[in-house]
C-alpha cells in the first residue's frame, strides 16, 4: 500500500515557547503535518490555535509556504483550535477542504466560574458562510474519514463522562456537552502508527485504542494536547500505564496537557516523552 514513509509534524502553536525561542506561542494548538509519498507531498494543517497572527508568522518562520496547504483539520469547535483558522485562509491561493466534527457549527459554553463562550470566536452560523467566502471547504464528518492513503481522521468518540460545565446551545435548550466531538488524525507508517490530538477530551487511551482499529497497527507515537490539566496524579499515572499497555512508545504531550502532567508523564515515560513547544519539529517514519 502506498503510506507516507516519513512525516514531520511543525509545532506552529503551542502553550509553551521556552527560553530564546524565536517563535511565538499562543494558548492553543496548531501542528503543520508535511506527509512524504517518496518524493510527492501533502500538507495538513492540524487546528490552527485561538489567533492567526502567531501562527502565519510561525509557518514563515519555519519557511513553509500557506499556499501548499492541502487539507485543514480541525479537531473540535473550541476557540483554542479554531480562531486562527479564517487568517490562515486568507493566506492559501486556492479552494481547501476544511474537516471538522458537525458541532463545528454549533454554540458551546463554560459555566464553570462564570458564562463563557468557548467556540470559534464567530457566530456558528456566520463561521460557514466566512470560511466559504475564504475558499475553504467545511466538510463536516463525525465518522472516521480517510483523507489520503494512510491517513485517516479518527471521528467523533461516544458514551464520554458527564460534564456538568459545558454545554451546546440547541433551540433554546441547554444540551450537556460531553466533550466526545472531537477528532483526532492518525497516520500509518508502515509498521505502526502516529496519532495527533487537539485536545484528546476524550480521553486518550481511547483516542489510542480507536486510531489503532482504524490502520490495524500498534500506535507508536501520540502527539498533541491531552488536557490533563485537571486531573489527579494517580489518574495521569494511570493513563500512562494505559498507553504503554497499548503500546504506545513515544509520547509528546503539549498544549492543554498541563506543566503538572507533563512532569509526571515525564516521570513515567523518562526520556520517550518529550514537552512540545512551539517551534519544534520532529519527525516520523
Ligand atoms: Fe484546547
Ligand atoms: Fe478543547
């Protein structure tokens, strides 16, 4: 089967930039994923964080070139993932598939300490007609869904636990966001696989054990947010445990994933888990 034999993944935005980093950092996640056929290329934009001035002055940075963008992913509604995504339009010369779980057009908020809007900073229904008027695409897909050979978005995940601070606004109704509509990519590299994540709300041991059914492959490597910031530490202990059980050799965790959790991930994984800042690009095969 023709699959990728390497892909590097750029860290156009992340929480963290560390010391004399170049590039700028934002709260939020965008990874430009340049995927090579020996020789023929393909590159997908994986989210595109809360702004896109960070992110446009990254992809320069980094020498990489907006109008060579084939297909934008994005993992899930929330602002973080989303609100770069009109300004990096601007920047593509030609139309784009633009793929996202169906709720990319709905109205999420937080009620935790106060109301707060967390989805792409535009109202749902406006978002579509902007992202049309900026050629691109919105293809909507909850399944998983192949976007080239050996690459295939996860779809949304079911049955996630109760959430009692988010909610989707539908007709009026307060409808309890779960926080499962969320996709992840993976990708097939011969032997195994590399899996990306936004934010991994549902949880990614289940992320993992999905992406694994999807190519038929162990998941080597997990890269992206994995929205530990609230968890205990016996529970982060414990997800660890659970990707080694899959398999998972490699890990590097930014983003929403939390300093605290990155150390104890750090703790587990020793020297296979390396902290994403924005900046850095590492490369698969
Ligand atoms: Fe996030
Ligand atoms: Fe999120």
């Amino acid at each position: 089967m023709n699959i990728p034999s390497r892909v590097t993944v750029y860290v156009l935005a992340d929480d963290l930039a560390g010391l004399n980093n170049p590039f700028i950092a934002q709260h939020g996640a965008s990874y430009w994923l340049s995927l090579d056929y020996r020789g023929k290329k393909i590159s997908i934009l994986f989210d595109t964080g809360a702004y896109p001035g960070p992110i446009v002055e990254n992809i320069t940075r980094f020498g990489l070139d907006p109008h060579t963008i084939d297909y934008v992913i994005l993992s899930h509604n929330h602002y973080d993932h989303t609100g770069g995504l009109l300004g990096v339009l601007e920047r593509i010369d030609h139309v784009v598939p633009v793929i996202a779980p169906s709720s990319l057009a709905r109205t999420s908020i937080n009620v935790g300490r106060r109301l707060r809007i967390i989805n792409a900073p535009y109202f749902p229904a406006k978002f579509l007609d902007e992202i049309i008027a900026r050629k691109g695409y919105p293809l909507l897909i909850d399944e998983p869904v192949k976007i080239a050979d050996g690459v295939w978005t996860t779809g949304v995940f079911d049955h996630c636990s109760v959430n009692n601070e988010s909610f989707f606004i539908d007709n009026g109704r307060l409808v309890p966001d779960m926080l499962c509509d969320e996709i992840a990519l993976v990708i097939d590299l011969g032997e195994h696989g590399l899996v990306v994540t936004g934010c991994a709300h549902p949880g990614i041991d289940r992320i993992v054990e999905k992406a694994s059914t999807i190519i038929g492959k162990r998941i080597k490597y997990v890269l992206g947010g994995l929205h530990m910031v609230d968890l205990e530490e016996h529970r982060v202990r414990e997800t660890a445990e659970k990707l080694m059980k899959h398999g998972v050799e490699k890990i590097y965790p930014g983003h929403c994933t939390g300093l605290e959790a990155e150390y104890i991930l750090k703790k587990t994984y020793g020297e296979n888990c390396q902290v994403l800042r924005v900046g850095m690009n590492i490369t698969f095969s």
